[in-house]
C-alpha cells in the first residue's frame, strides 16, 4: 500500500488488487461507492442486481484499484486483461476494431473519484497506475469506452478515438466514445 499525499490534499492510501483478491467487504462497498457517484451524476444502475451496489461479473477478472481515506473509498478504477476481443466486458462496441486491436489488451473501466475529491489529481493517479500495470503485463494495445465528457481528459493521456460516440451497452441514454492507445 502507498500514501500519497498533496499539499492541498489529506493522505490517502492507494491499494490495487489482483483479480478475485478484493475482500467481501471492500466488493460490497466497492460497489455502494460506484452506485452513489453514479446517482449523484443523474444516472441510475439497472443492470444489477440491486441499484444499491454496482457490482458485475468483470470486476472478479479484473485489476481493482481503490483509493481510501480514513477507511473509505474515494476512488477506484478497473483494467480487464483480455487474450481475445470476445472477452472484452463491452465486447459489442467493439466488434468493428476486430482487425485494428492488438492482443493481449488491457480494457479500462469503472473509473470514480468522490466529488470532494475530485480535481486534485486522483483521477491522473489511477491512469498512471493502470497504464503501468499495463505495460508491466505485456499489453500491446489499451481501450476504454467513456461519456463524450471524458474524451479530452484521455486525449491528455493519449488516447485516441476509435469510434464516434454511440450508446452505451448498459447505459443507452449516455454516448459513448470507444478511445484507444497503443503501448
């Protein structure tokens, strides 16, 4: 575990977890955490089982992070491995990069920082986080697929456009943009 700290910032603690480690406990508050920052957005989470908790099946395969201060979560993100583009946990916005993608690739996701924490760089932390993780696992290629909000935020990192903005798979009232990097 690694504290961080920023001049304007409390300490905080950032954990990443490897796939089917994170406890019963943190899953559970994990997903609480992803469903209040979502409804503070205006959104609601119906494809779970409670709207309550968003958890889904991709988080047992993936990379977890969580950022805590004085034991509560912050922040989190998410990369999925994945050898084969019919494992991508969005696979359908993905079918027309079949012949683009290079694998392995690693699949960014899930990425929320509290609203007063937001602006102090958490959001850059986790990137950075993740795109080493990436590199350090052999990926040859990253893709994400975020609201049209996002999209300058990930070109700061690199990223391009892949695909013009779409609806989401689970959330077809928001436009999606599939963005990807090579490595």
């Amino acid at each position: 575990m690694t504290a961080f700290t920023q001049p304007q910032l409390k300490a905080y603690s950032l954990q990443r977890y490897t796939p089917g480690t994170l406890s019963d406990a943190d899953k559970l508050r994990l997903g609480q955490f992803r469903s209040t920052i979502w409804r503070e957005q205006g959104q609601t989470v119906h494809h779970c089982t409670t709207p309550d908790s968003w958890l889904e099946g991709a988080d047992d395969k993936a990379y977890i992070w969580l950022a805590k201060h004085q034991g509560n979560i912050i922040a989190t993100a998410r990369m999925n491995l994945c050898t084969d583009l019919a494992h991508l946990p969005e696979q359908q916005l993905y079918q027309s990069l079949s012949s683009q993608l290079t694998t392995p690739l690693a699949t960014w996701g899930r990425l929320a920082v509290a609203t007063q924490w937001r602006s102090q760089g958490l959001a850059t932390q986790l990137i950075k986080a993740r795109l080493q993780l990436a590199k350090e696992l052999g990926c040859r290629y990253l893709v994400l697929d975020c609201p049209v909000s996002r999209v300058a935020a990930m070109q700061v990192h690199h990223f391009e456009v892949l695909l013009p903005p779409q609806p989401g798979i689970l959330f077809p009232d928001i436009q999606f943009v599939v963005m990807g990097r090579k490595l």
